[in-house]
C-alpha cells in the first residue's frame, strides 16, 4: 500500500465515452445503468443510480477498498438514491467490470483520481459527496488536491492518516492470492478465511452475500475474485518502506468542508490514536465508530447510515 501514492499524475487523460450499455434503463431509485467510459484505452464501469424526481441534490460517488468493487455499495447506493440523490459506484480500474491494466504500477489512487476525473466530466457532475471506504478514502483525499472544487463533502470509511502496520500486515498477506474455487460455499469459507475478523457477528447467510461481492464467474469454470491480481504489485515493491504519511491529504480535504469519519471499533487498519490525531487537525469532522465491527463497516449499519444522513441533509 506505500506504493499507492506515487506518481500521481496532473495531466488530464484523453477520455473517449462509450455508447450505452446495451442493458441501460433510466435507473429507479432501486436499480441501476451501467455507465462507461475510457481513460488510457481502458475501459472503465460504474453503476449509476438515478435519484428520482424532484430537486436536484448534490451527487454521490462511491469508491469502494483495494480488492473490492462497486458491489459493496449495492445496499448503502439504492438507499441514498431513494433519497433523490444521484450516486455512482466506481469500479476502480482492474476491479469488478473495470479493465484490468497492462502497467500494474498505475495501480495507485494518483491514477484513480484521474479516472473519476474523467467520469465526472462525462457523467456532468462538476461537484460531488464522496464515499470512500479504505482505499476509496484514500482517493477522495488524493483527489482533493488535484480538483478541490469537485468535493462538496466526504466520508471516509476505516482510513485515516496512517495505516496501522498490523492491518497493512493482513491486507498484503492474502492481496493477489487466492485460486479459483469451484463454487459459491468455497467462496463464502475464502470470504470468512480473510474477513471473519472484521465481522465476527456474520452468519452464513451473510458470507455467502460477502462473497457474492468479491467473486466472478472464471473463464476456465468455477469463480475468480473479481480483480486484477497484479494489484498486488506496487505493494510487493514498496514491501518495508514506511506506510505513507496523508496528514497532508486530509488537512486538505477537511479544510472548509464537512468530513464524517467512520471507524470500526475493532479495525486494524485505523487505531484509535490515529482517529484523535484527525480528531485535532479537523476540529469540525463528525465522527461515528460502530461497535463490534472490524476493516471495513459496511455503512449498512444504523448507526453510519444516521452519521451519513446527517451529512447529506447539510449537503444539499
């Protein structure tokens, strides 16, 4: 994860739009399209929501963690949109729907912040609320210093300044591993194998909704995790550089904006001596942990939907 945050480009890409999905409807707060379009060759997916009728509010972006995609917010998108809000759920490139890249060291959110750079300019959003949970948070801060004026507010989901070293321990342990199984019980034991610690409350029923998140049909027969492995590279290579500092990033994304900060109370990636230094350099942010949950809520919770509701109300 040290590796994400280098070479964070300033240039705007070339972006091509691709005609809609052959599937598109006009989104009903239930459902949604899907929506492309290409940076780098690649091309790239997010689920669009539409928010009904009546006022327009403030989008929202949802940008999901590093092995994950726009189906963890399958639940938390069609809540908010029922709400008259647009929401896009990002599947960062090599995730989900996503083109995998051919240069795994473009794998970093400097690269990410472009993409959503591009999508918002296709999709006609010049100001947004973004959601971001782990890396996803990361990207909304990285992307606050490259197009301030894009962010309205942000939730950031178990991220903080520093990762916590045990958590970054965890993570690298099993990113770009895992074979493919032969079906839907293998993938649910893969998802409580690498997730049971974050969710010790989860009953069979809900691994096997988690893993419905994480795996995709293989080419060659059974189920793959939906993402490029190679992910995993940028990280192998700054293998025992220290965690990247974000002071910076955050102070810029806090500055003058409404920020919600949720934390897992059992995460192992945001500690809570972490949480009270963001607490001092953001005097303003709201802040919300949920009990008995590890890295990462789902924002399904009671308590985060309250926490995010409260934020989108003074967003308008």
């Amino acid at each position: 994860m040290a590796g994400f945050l280098k070479r964070i480009r300033t240039k705007r890409p070339a972006v091509r739009h691709h005609p809609a999905h052959p599937a598109e409807v006009k989104a009903a707060p239930h459902t949604y399209a899907d929506r492309w379009w290409s940076v780098d060759d690649l091309k790239l997916h997010a689920r669009d929501y539409g928010g009904g009728d009546g006022d327009a509010k403030v989008p929202v972006i949802c940008l999901h963690g590093l092995t994950r995609n726009a189906a963890d917010f399958e639940d938390l998108a069609p809540w908010i949109a029922a709400q008259g809000r647009r929401v896009l759920a990002v599947d960062v490139r090599g995730r989900g729907l996503s083109d995998w890249d051919s240069d795994p060291f473009r794998y970093h959110p400097g690269t990410y912040a472009q993409d959503l750079i591009a999508l918002l300019h296709i999709a006609g959003i010049t100001r947004a609320v973004f959601i971001g949970t782990s890396m996803g948070g990361i990207i909304a801060m990285v992307l606050a210093s490259l197009r301030p004026d894009m962010i309205e507010a942000a939730v950031l989901n178990d991220v903080g300044v520093r990762v916590a070293p045990e958590g970054l321990a965890r993570i690298s342990g099993y990113v770009g591993g895992g074979e493919p199984v032969k079906d839907w019980a293998a993938a649910a034991a893969y998802a409580r194998a690498t997730n049971g610690v974050a969710f010790p409350h989860f009953t069979d029923a809900d691994w096997l909704a988690f893993a419905r998140r994480l795996f995709e049909p293989a080419p060659g027969g059974g189920l793959r995790l939906a993402y490029d492995p190679k992910i995993s590279v940028p990280i192998a290579a700054a293998a025992g550089a220290p965690a990247p500092d974000l002071t910076g990033f955050f102070i810029g994304l806090s500055a003058g904006r409404r920020v919600l900060l949720v934390h897992g109370a059992q995460s192992d990636i945001l500690d809570r001596g972490t949480v009270n230094e963001m607490q001092l350099l953001a005097p303003g942010m709201d802040y919300v942990e949920i009990p008995g949950v590890g890295h990462a809520p789902t924002l399904s919770e009671p308590q985060a939907q309250q926490a995010i509701l409260r934020l989108l109300d003074q967003a308008g």
